[in-house]
C-alpha cells in the first residue's frame, strides 16, 4: 500500500500547527463506516478506502508521536515514521476479529517511532538487553517522579532509586543519562555540600576507537540479519513474533488469542515455531558476514 503520496506532510518544526490544522479537517470513522471501508481495503485492495482509513487516524499518530518529543529529533520526522507505522497497521488489519484500528494501529505506531528513535540515536544495538530499552525509553519519567531535575549526572542516591525501580545496573542509569543529556562539567561537586567532584568517581573502562568500529559493525550485521530473517514469515508470524519477543514488556498469550481468534496454546505453538524460523534464517545470514558465535546475541 502507497498512500504517502497524498499525505500532508510537515515541512519542519515550525510546520507543526499547520500540519495539526491540515490534518483534523480529515473526519473521524464511525464504527460501522470504518468497517465497510476495511473490507473494501482487504477484500477489494480498494485504495482509496485504505487512504480514508488512514487520514482518519493522522491524529492518532500525531497524538502519540508528542510523546516521543523529548529525544532531541525533529517532530517531523518521528511523525512521518508514525505514519509509516499506521499504514503498516491498515495494511494488515482485519475488521473481522471485533476490534477498532485505532487500538491495532498504536502497537504499529509506537513500534515504528521507537524503532526511528533507536536507531537515529545509535545507542541500543542487537546486544543490548531489553531493560536497556526500557531504561533509554523510561528514564525521564523515572526521574520525573523522584524530583531529579538536576542538570548533569544524577545524585547517587536518585541513580540507586531508578535502577531499583527500572531494573538495571547503576552503571547504565548513569551511562544512559549522559547520553541523553549531554555532557556535563567532571569537575560539578557529587553533592550540594560541594564534597567529592564526578570525576573522582569516573573510571576508564572503554575500548579503543578500532574496537568500537568492529563492536559498531558486528551491531549492523546482526541487525541487517535479523530484519532480513524477519521476512520469512507471514504476517500473523511475524505479529506475534515481533510482540512476544522483540517489545520490552510482552503482549500476554491471552491478548494475541483475542485479536487473532485462536487458542492461547495455538498462540504459543505459532511463536516457538516462528522463533525457529527466524532463528534458523539469522544463522543462514550471519554465516556469510560474521562467525556463527554471534546468532546468541541476535535472537
């Protein structure tokens, strides 16, 4: 489906309030109107029933796409991969199992956004843990709710609280938080009584640059693998794959027994299988970039 064309599109920042203004003139779908349309779509390839299918969720996009606003990225941008989400969403949706798109389309979404966000920010490649995601994705807010508003690093004791609560060693709390704020002076006092400087507590633990680069492109050929390997599966494999394996926090059996009218235990048997699949596929790719020791850290 190619409906991007006939979008409007948000030149820059400071397009924001046009682009918001352009796209509510798009009506909201009643429930049986979004229906007939997603048949005519899935049924037909009726084009332009897919294009009112999304314009009439551009706002949703735009909506959650606010949300993601804190990473330094142009608006526009995380936007558009918003809308890359949405289509993918329409494409595959099936009216069928009882359900809104606007609930279908929010996985697709917030998976396309966050994936732009990963990947411009070059921080979490295929060897990082999914509680690193989670802390990259949930340290502001982490620190929202302890009051740890202090520019630079965290106070130890506000880094003792947020690895706690999220999870993750202390070290990649504080790792993360220079990242996403920039450096800060080494020599700003540890506490407010000006005792003890960061710098007495930093230890030089990292590679050279030439580790870095082969750590950096081993991280790309895993990566290029598994999307590569992705492609053997269906739709329905890859859904369930993708929200059994691939998110940090797992959509229950039971949900995905739901939206696709199928047992859990069918559920369950779809993922091993598709598991495999991938599996086996990122090991076939892998074999002609890199040694087979890698395919542990992909998948």
């Amino acid at each position: 489906m190619s409906t991007s064309s006939a979008l409007p599109t948000m030149a820059s920042e400071g397009g924001l309030s046009r682009y918001l203004s352009e796209i509510r003139r798009f009506p909201m779908l009643e429930p049986q109107e979004e229906y007939m349309l997603a048949k005519r779509w899935k049924e037909h390839g009726d084009r332009q029933a897919a294009h009112k299918l999304v314009t009439s969720h551009l706002r949703l996009v735009a909506k959650i796409a606010m949300g993601y606003r804190g990473y330094g990225l142009p608006i526009a941008e995380v936007v558009s991969e918003g809308n890359v989400g949405l289509m993918q969403a329409v494409k595959r949706f099936e009216p069928e199992k009882g359900f809104r798109l606007a609930t279908y389309a929010m996985w697709w979404i917030k998976a396309a956004i966050q994936e732009y966000i990963l990947r411009s920010w070059s921080l979490v490649k295929m060897g990082t843990t999914a509680n690193q995601k989670k802390l990259f994705f949930n340290l502001r807010k982490a620190k929202g709710q302890i009051s740890a508003y202090e520019e630079g690093d965290l106070l130890p004791e506000h880094v003792t609280t947020i690895a706690t609560k999220l999870g993750v060693p202390e070290q990649e709390v504080i790792d993360m938080n220079r990242r996403l704020t920039g450096d800060s002076s080494l020599n700003s006092p540890v506490r407010q009584d000006g005792e003890g400087e960061w710098q007495d507590w930093l230890v030089d633990n990292g590679t050279d640059q030439e580790t870095n680069l082969v750590i950096e492109e081993e991280g790309n050929n895993r990566l290029s693998a598994l999307r590569e390997a992705l492609s053997v599966l269906n739709d329905r494999e890859r859904r369930i794959f993708e929200a059994r394996r691939l998110q940090d926090d797992p959509i229950t059996l039971e949900e995905l027994s739901s939206e696709f009218g199928v047992s859990r235990e069918r559920v369950r048997q779809i993922e091993v299988r598709a598991f495999e699949k991938v599996q086996e596929a990122v090991k076939k790719g892998l074999a002609q970039i890199e040694s087979p020791q890698a395919l542990d850290t992909v998948v």
